[in-house]
C-alpha cells in the first residue's frame, strides 16, 4: 500500500512498533559489576594505525589491520610492536582503497585471511587501470554513453596466505568481483564474516554519492539524459542484478572460486538476478556481522542527509541497525525507502517535479533507465532500529542513540559483533556474563559504544545500553572513544576496538588501536614515548627519551623499561633515557611501565637513523578560509627535506580534497602537484540544508629516502568553511541551547544565548572576506572575539528590535589576519539562525596567462604566408592548476581541445583564437594568431585564336592567351611566365603571337604569392602555311571522229570553291565560259575541218577572285592522233 505523504511530517508519533518489551538502559546498579565501569581498562596497542580502516584479531592475540593507502600492519600486544608487514597495489580514490581484512575461521589449519580491497591494475574486459582524478557529472559534449565504460572497476575479495608474519601475496586467489563506477564518491562498505557452516557473507555498498546533484538529501535516484550512471542508486542498491547494496551470501571452494547456497533472496536460476544476493537495498552496511549462535546477520547502515521531511519527495535522513535471521533473506528497502519503510517519491530528476510514490510495504518497482534486474522488487524490510539527528526523530525508547554524547553531531551506525560469554576461558580480561549475546554497536560521528539487547532473532531490541561512556574514561584518565571503526571481541574474551580519530584521510594523532578489558581493581599504566628527536641525516644519531607523559590511573610509583632496538632486551631504567645510534637503520625503541602491583604497559617508536622526515606544509589557503560551493581552490604546498632539498619531486605531493560531513568526510578528488586548483562540489549543497558540511584538505609527502632506507612521508592539513555558517553547527556551543525552527535556513538556530554564553568556530581565516551577514531575531549585540571569548571585540553586529528573522551587514575589513578561532558572545536576548561571509575568501579568481607558438615559427612562403601545415601550441600557466587550452577557428562560436599541439590545415587567412581554462574555471584572455596557409600552386589555361584544329594544323599565325586562377582564399597570383621551343622563360603580359611553319612547343607555369609554383604544362602548335591560291580545274582533251571528219572535246570542271571564267584555247580554236560555278564545267566541241588529225595539247586558264585577289591558273591536256574516214 502506497504511504501517505502526511505521514511524513511525524513519522516517529505516528508508529506503533513493537516496543512493549522495551527497557530503558538501567541505571548503574550496585550489585551488577558489568556496570560499573571503573572496573573496565582501555588500554592502548598502537597508535601507529595510518587511516585506519579495519582489524582481525589472529588466535594469538595479534592484530592485523588496514589502512586505505594499501598497507598492512601487524601488532603484537605482547610487545608492543607495530609493524607494515605487507602492502597491497590498491586504487585509492575517494573511499576506494584497502578496506577490511579478516582471517578464515580455519585459520588455524589453512592459514588464509581474506582481504576487500580496490585493485590498481584490473582485468578484461574492464580497464587495465582507472583514469587519474574524478569522473565529470554527466557527459562531456559530443561523448555517448560508453564515454563511462573507462571509469568501470571492481572491488573484490582475495584471500592469501598467512606466513606467520605477513601476507604471501603470490599466493592470492580472488574469490568475486563487485563490479562499480569509480572516480566518484562514496560507500563502499566491504565487511565480512562467516556463519557456522561456512558460508561466506560480504557486504557491500551502494557505490553512490549522496550529493548526486538534484538529491538535496533524499534518495540519489538521479538517472537523467546525460547524467553519470553513478547517481542513481537503483542501478546498484535497488537492482536484483547487481552486486552492489547488497549483503552476499557464498561458500568459497578449495580452489578459491565459490558457489551459491540454497536459501538466498532469489531461487538459483531466476531470470535477471544474482544468486549471490541473501540481502538487498542497502546503502552502506560499513560494519557487518554474522551470529549462528544468536542465528542472526546485523549491520548498521548509513543514511542520507535531509535534516527534515519533504511532503512531495520523501523522509528525513535516517540512519539504521538492522538485524535478521539467517534463514530470513529480505529487500532492506534502498533507495525506495529507508526507517522503517518510510518511503520515497519516485522523483523525476529532469523534470524536478514528483510522480508516484515507491511502495514499499507492497514491494517497488525499479524503473531507472540503468535497471538490469527484476522491475517488480521484493516488499521492503522495516529497519529494526532507525534514528535522526535529534531525540524527537525516532521513538523515545531509542533516545539514547542520539543523546549518548549530545555534544557530538552527525550519524555513524557501526555494527559489532555479539559477545558470547564463556565461563571456560581463563583469559582474566573477559567481558562478564552480563554482556552475552548482546549486540555491540559503534557510533561513528558521536564517539559511542552501545550494547543492544534483542528479544530474539527477528527482535526487537528491548534494550539500548550506554557502553563505557567517554565521561568514564575522561575521569580514570583512559583514552576517549574518538571515531570508532571496527569492533571485534579477541580470543581473550575483550573487545578489541579500531579508532580513526579526528580529522580525515590521514594517520590522525586520536587515531589507534584498543583493547577493552574486564579489570577490577588495579589498572595497567599508559605508556607513553616522547623524544626530542627521532630521526637524522647521518650517524651517530643521540635522542632523549622521556616516558614522563605516561599515567597510571592509581597512585603509587612505576617503573620505566626501555629497549632502545627492540630486540626484547631491556637497555636502561628510569623516567627519562639517553641512547646513541651509531649505524644508520630504522630501529623500534619500546617503553614498558610497570606499577606496583606488578600491571605495565608498552608502547613503541621508530627511530630513524640516515633519513630525516620531510616537513611538509601548506601555503595558501589558510586554514579555515571561506569559499561558495563550486569555487575553485588555489593550493600551494612547501616541502622542505634534509636529504632531498628544498625542490621536491611534485609529482609526489599527493593532496586529497574531501567534503567534510560532521565528523566524518567523503574523499572527492585527489591529485598530486604543489600548485595545484580543484573545484570545490557545486553539488554539495545537496546533502539537504540541515547538514554541517565543510571542506578538508590533507596533503602529503614521500621523500626519497636514503641510501638504505627506506622513504619517510609526512603529511598536513586544513579545514575550508563555507561562506554560510550555521549557528547550530558552530565547533563549540557553550551554554546555548541548539532549537529547531522550521523557519530557520537550517531548520533549526541557537537560542539561550545570554551573557557569558558564546559560540565557536574553529579554525577561520578572513582573508578574502570582506563583511559578514548576520541572520538574528529579538533584540540585543553580539561581539566577534578572536581566539578567547573574553578577547577585546573586533566586531559587533547590534540586532534591532522586530519581528522575524533580521540581516544585519557588519564591516569585516579589519578583521584579524592569520587563522584562529572565532567566538561569538551575546548581551543577551537574541535568537541567531546564521552568518553568512560576503567576499571572495579564497577562491581562485585569477584567470591562467596564456600564449600561443606556431611551429614553423615563420611563414615558409612568401608575402607571410606558409606554404604546408602549421603546428599550434597553447601554453597557459596558472597560480593553482590549468585544466583546459581551447583553441577557435571561427571567431569563438566553439572551441576545442588544445591540451596538446594542433595541427592547422585549412587553406586561406585563419585568424586562430586561443584561451586556457583552470581547475576553478577562469578563463584566460583570449589570445589571436593569424595564420595564412596556401599549399596549392596556381592553375594555368592556354586559348589560342583560332581555336585548335581538331587532329590538324593550323594554316597561319596563332595568338595565345594564357590565364592563372588561385585557389579560393589562396594567396592570389603573382606571376605568369612561358618560354617558345626550349628558349628562356619570359613574363607573360599580353596574348603572344606563334608564327612559322613547322611544330612549336609553348611551356607556361604560374606562381602564387606564397611562392608555390605550378609544374609547367606544354603546348604544341603545328603550322602549315598553303601555297599561293589556285583556281582549281579538272581538264580533259577527247579526239574523236564525226563521219569522216575529225573533232577535239575539251571539259574544264570547276573543283574549286568560288566560280571561275574559264578559258579553252585549242589549235583549232577558242573559248571563254563565264562563271563557271564550283562543281560545274565548261565544255566544248571544236571541228578540225580534217579526216586526220595528230596528237597534241589544250591549254586551259581559270580566273576567279579568291581570298579577295584575282587569281589565274592554267593548265594543259593531251589528246591522241585519230584519223576518221
């Protein structure tokens, strides 16, 4: 049945859930030891932890753990040594990396221990390695949708095995590959665990960031045209055919590989399914375990961020710990729903309006365009616990789960395992049976442990207990819980406990290794090391050391051991000690603290001999500077090193910009340079407006080591606040009361802020900011302080009397320089929402210098022209980083790419636009070139007059005409030249006469203004002058008889082409035939006045005009003798 958006505004008031069974924790009673916790001992194993990430604790009571770089480290409590034993080749971006580590539950005879981490270099058909940096927020012009295939990748477990002091990595066999997008943050979650027969359960995340743009803290389900795949959580979560969100279950097989067992969310052999999946719809199931005693899988998921309902998109952001039974496969609900089936509006991204709500309780169905699954989904599974940011955001019975440390903000459900009490162990330090089959549970961001008591398999929880609480340890001097990890009871029967302090992405100073045990009475001291150095260039190397830090909860006299190479003998006694290294090396200097009853503590250092650490800081910004989401950053690193100088190899300073979130952060790029601009989230705003986000930068340093040993690395950090400062969300409320307001901009402000209250952030840095907006209401001043609420004030903001929220602008222009910490004091009398920081803070706004080179560097041609094609390249430099070069052909209606050299070929005048783009988005001046390509020579034609006889020759003089056309945009014409019959070349200016008789050769060619020349081309004229006219007869002479007498017939035929006077002279007479046409013939018979004749000759003239002359022609005949009669 589909939820009703009403619901939605009191979720928690209007459940009726399953609670009669509930117990509120108890109070601390006097006949229960398990609750007094002065009987409890925290004691410190290592500090030395990296980022920590997760632990095994091995069958000897060593502990494996991981950091997210790739290392393994190994820890004997027995000594106190911590030592990298192995690391591994990970891609580390954003949360990828190494993450959980965990040892077979056959350890003991197999030696395997299983390893979820991120591989750098992969297999087909995914990319041998991932691109450097961040994957954009959608599509890149021009690009489709395989433009994301390059940032596929996978996660995937690998088991190796154990040598008795590291991983034998050549041993690996990878058991399964969870395949996802990479280059973009978050949730990877990776915890496993084994149930009683073998079966083998990972969890995984949802491989979605929680700002997905358009989320604004409610489901990232954003599968918009163009947009990464990797906001829309259903691809993933929400897909019966993904890997992703999912908690697996398999049996691993001799040979590594694995198969299905019976019993999983979907039957072996449903179509458009993984077998593998027992539980689905989860986001980020961080921490995991699986009970067979208790018959039970639990895990705390995250949630996403909205700090309030939204009645057309969905609920509040909750945060959950769930528990099921192991034979109860279910749907968790992500990203459809999340609590307890509170359920979400199918939102439509592109269009940012509502469509129809998930159902939950009737099973939703996946619609997104990257679904490769089922669309009709299992009905959703009601979380077995679900809490806000507040008390009033979950049912009262669950109120501890915000209030255990009401300092702290934020939400950080990890899950724990269940302690199982065993009265056969003899370990002294075991938790009391008080704690069986509880669920133990960490909270993250507010610095808890808690233990839930579950009615059974299926719950629910009756019961929620405060474990150990930080006021406890404060007051016996024993280290605060600070960002619990991992948690894991040891063999021992103590809950071992993996911290990772305070800051982010680094080896924080609250970050370590602990062990909780049960001990009445007498506690162990804590050992603790101080030098005055602990590394040096050369030999010898003499440091102080003092133990005087070290503490003892009970009063009474200790001693101090110390083993100054770690070779397991004592060297000296005494508070403080002396030694001298005298050969380079990197040696373990140990500290055992004993009391009087006999209890020690150790700890441990490493000194070394022939490298000294680089020191590594951070120029620009300044700590606690402000910025717009969406800002570019400037960074600028300084590394100074003994060995290596004052010029570090850039290339290995590695910074990572993360979005801090509470108290925990979400790595978003990384990158390497010491000059370096990134562009701060324009999306991180999507959180949802109740959330405390904030930017963290750490950067860090390998140096090059020397000789022999091995490279040191030293790193630095620093917090980036946005211009827009919640009250509620200050770093330290004193006195004041944080109260929800639906017309705060955060949804909630800070009242009960009287004199002597204050206020804090810390750090800040003004630079940049120019005046401060103050949103308040009553009537009253508040003052500025710098670094003491008691300090003079800079600055006071008077709040009028009225109505409603008030903005009040106050001058900042002589705020204090440097970093520090801001306090805010009040007259009383007013109620503040927020502060708003007006300037540029320290954003980017530098736009790169830009050039431009043009290889030739000058014109080939003449008239500066270039004859061939031009090679362009774009140089721009920057104060941080240049992310682009474009270059435009066509005014700068587009642009393109000119990251590397361009090679420019289009013929005719180009004037080349060119700019540079940086990491924040300046852009450059735009710089021109002008570029003159002709690489065409000239085309040349020859007429003649009169034309060319066709196959024949021409009877007289020829005159011919030579024209030379350029290309279209060439560089024009600049000569023409010929020569006649092999003679010189000459410049043709006018149409040239060929005359003679015979055959002659012409040669022309032309040549263009950039100097290309046009191959010649011949032409070849025949002359045939004729003789003078003719008028051309055909004569014949007949002699013949008539009786007896004897006549002559002369025929004159006209073959010429004008008529012709003909004229016939015989010896026997003559005669003249006028126009006599062409074709026709004069003709006449003459007498001889004779019976015999000899032979003899006619002679004929023709006379006709012909080429406008008179022309004659004569011509004679025979005849033949006769004789008639």
């Amino acid at each position: 049945m589909k939820r009703t958006r009403i619901l939605l505004g009191g979720l928690a008031a209007a459940l009726t859930l399953p609670f009669a069974a509930f117990t509120a924790a108890p109070a601390q009673a006097q006949d229960e030891p398990a609750l007094h916790w002065e009987n409890y001992e925290k004691v410190t194993l290592t500090k030395n932890v990296g980022e920590p990430i997760d632990m095994a604790v091995l069958p000897d009571g060593r502990v494996l753990h991981t950091a997210r770089n790739g290392a393994v480290r190994l820890t004997d409590p027995a000594t106190g040594v911590t030592r990298i034993v192995n690391t591994i080749d990970v891609y580390n971006n954003s949360e990828d990396g190494l993450q959980t580590i965990g040892v077979d539950p056959d350890f003991e005879l197999n030696k395997w221990v299983y390893v979820y981490y991120a591989p750098r270099k992969m297999t087909a058909p995914y990319p041998a390695e991932t691109p450097a940096g961040s994957s954009p927020n959608s599509l890149p012009a021009g690009a489709d949708e395989s433009y994301w295939n390059q940032w596929k990748g996978y996660n995937q477990i690998s088991r190796f095995k154990w040598t008795g002091d590291k991983l034998d990595l050549s041993t690996e066999q990878v058991v399964i590959k969870v395949e996802t997008n990479r280059g973009q943050c978050c949730h990877v979650a990776g915890d496993f665990d084994w149930d009683a027969q073998g079966n083998f359960y990972l969890a995984t995340g949802d491989n979605t960031p929680a700002s997905a743009p358009g989320a604004n803290g409610m489901a990232p389900n954003n599968d918009a045209p163009g947009m990464n795949p990797g906001f829309d959580s259903r691809r993933g979560a929400g897909n019966s055919n993904d890997l992703r969100g999912k908690i697996l279950r398999i049996k691993v097989q001799e040979d590594g590989s694995y198969t299905v067992p019976d019993g999983n969310l979907f039957p072996k052999g449903t179509a458009k399914t993984r077998p593998e999946i027992f539980i689905m719809g989860v986001r980020n199931p961080f921490r995991m375990d699986v009970d067979s005693i208790n018959g039970t899988v639990a895990w705390g998921d995250y949630g996403p961020d909205a700090g309030a309902a939204d009645p057309n998109r969905g609920p509040m952001g909750y945060v959950e710990w769930n528990m099921v039974p192991l034979n109860k496969p279910v749907n968790a609900g992500w990203p459809y729903c999340t609590g307890h089936n509170f359920n979400y509006n199918n939102w439509d991204y592109a269009t940012s309006k509502p469509r129809e709500w998930f159902d939950c309780a009737g099973g939703p169905k996946n619609t997104s365009r990257w679904n490769t699954g089922l669309e009709q989904l299992p009905p959703g599974f009601p979380s077995t616990l679900y809490y806000g940011d507040r008390a009033g955001d979950q049912p009262a019975e669950w109120s501890g789960l915000t209030e255990f440390d009401p300092k702290q903000n934020g939400q950080g459900p990890m899950g724990g395992p269940v302690y199982h009490y065993d009265p056969d162990n003899p370990s002294q330090t075991k938790l009391p049976a008080y704690w069986d089959k509880k669920y133990f549970f960490g909270e993250f961001s507010q610095d808890y442990l808690a233990a839930f008591t579950a009615a059974g398999p299926d719950g629910p929880v009756t019961n929620i207990e405060h474990f150990l609480p930080n006021s406890e340890l404060k007051a016996a001097a024993q280290p605060i819980t600070d960002g619990p990890m991992d948690l894991e009871f040891g063999p021992d029967g103590s809950l071992y406990v993996l911290e990772y302090g305070s800051s982010f992405f680094r080896e924080n100073p609250e970050a370590g290794l602990y062990r909780i045990d049960y001990s009445p009475g007498n506690k162990a001291p804590q050992a603790k090391i101080t030098v005055d150095r602990n590394s040096s260039s050369d030999a010898p190397l003499t440091v102080q050391f003092s133990g005087a830090k070290s503490t003892d909860t009970e009063p009474g006299e200790l001693t101090y051991e110390w083993d100054f190479d770690g070779d397991g003998t004592f060297d000296a006694q005494g508070v403080t000690a002396t030694h001298t290294y005298d050969k380079p090396g990197q040696y373990i200097a140990r500290l055992r603290v004993t009391d009087a009853q006999g209890k020690f503590g150790l700890t441990s250092i490493e000194i070394t001999v022939g490298n000294t650490a680089p020191q590594v800081s951070i120029t620009t910004p300044g700590d606690g500077g402000f910025i717009d989401w969406g800002d570019g950053v400037p960074l600028t690193v300084k590394v100074t090193d003994k060995e290596d100088g004052d010029n570090p190899t850039c290339s290995r300073v590695q910074w990572t910009f993360g979005l801090g979130h509470d108290t925990h952060a979400h790595p978003i790029t990384t990158g390497t340079g010491c000059t370096v601009t990134w562009a701060t989230p324009a999306d991180a705003p999507e959180h949802g407006v109740t959330e405390n986000i904030f930017g963290v930068v750490v950067v860090s340093y390998k140096d090059n080591g020397h000789g022999d040993i091995p490279p040191a690395t030293s790193d630095a950090a620093l917090i980036l606040n946005p211009k827009l400062m919640q009250a509620e969300h200050a770093d330290e409320l004193q006195g004041v009361t944080r109260t929800q307001d639906a017309t705060a901009s955060g949804l909630s402000k800070i009242t009960s802020f009287d004199a002597g209250d204050h206020i804090a952030y810390d750090p800040v840095n003004f630079a940049g900011i120019t005046s401060m907006k103050t949103v308040a209401s009553g009537a009253g001043t508040l003052s500025l302080r710098w670094n003491s609420p008691t300090a003079n004030p800079f600055a006071t903001v008077g709040i009028p009397a009225g109505s409603g929220w008030q903005t009040v602008t106050t001058d900042l222009k002589n705020a204090p320089s440097g970093s520090g910490k801001l306090y805010v004091t009040s007259t009383g009398g007013v109620d503040v929402d927020a502060f708003t920081f007006v300037g540029d803070g320290v954003a980017d706004k530098t736009p790169p210098t830009v050039t431009a080179t043009l290889n030739p560097a000058q014109p080939t041609g003449g008239n500066g022209w270039y004859k061939g094609n031009v090679t362009l390249t774009v140089t721009a430099t920057d104060n941080g980083t240049v992310a682009s070069r474009q270059y435009s052909v066509n005014g700068g209606a587009t642009w393109q790419n000119a990251n590397n050299a361009v090679t420019l070929s289009t013929e005719g005048v180009t004037e080349v636009r060119y700019r540079a783009t940086d990491s924040a988005g300046n852009v450059s001046q735009i710089g021109t070139v002008t570029v003159k390509i002709d690489k065409t020579a000239p085309v040349t034609t020859a007429t003649t007059d009169p034309a060319q006889p066709e196959g024949g020759s021409f009877t007289g003089p020829v005159s011919v005409t030579l024209k030379a056309v350029d290309k279209d945009k060439g560089s024009e014409v600049d000569k023409t030249e010929y020569r006649l019959d092999g003679g010189d070349w000459t410049a043709y200016t006018e149409p040239l006469n060929v005359t003679g008789d015979g055959s002659h050769t012409l040669a022309y060619r032309s040549t263009d203004k950039a100097g290309n020349v046009e191959e010649a081309k011949t032409l070849t004229l025949t002359i045939s002058m004729p003789s003078s006219p003719q008028v051309e007869l055909t004569i014949t002479a007949t002699s013949r008889c008539i009786g007896t007498s004897a006549y002559l017939a002369v025929t004159a035929v006209n073959n010429g082409d004008v008529p012709a006077t003909v004229a016939l002279t015989t010896p026997y007479g003559s005669k003249t035939v006028a126009d006599v046409a062409p074709g026709k013939q004069a003709y006449q018979s003459f007498n001889t006045r004779a019976g015999q004749i000899d032979a003899g000759k006619v002679t004929v003239r023709g006379t006709a005009t012909i080429g406008g002359k008179q022309v004659t022609s004569s011509y004679d005949a025979s005849y033949n003798a006769i004789t008639c009669g």
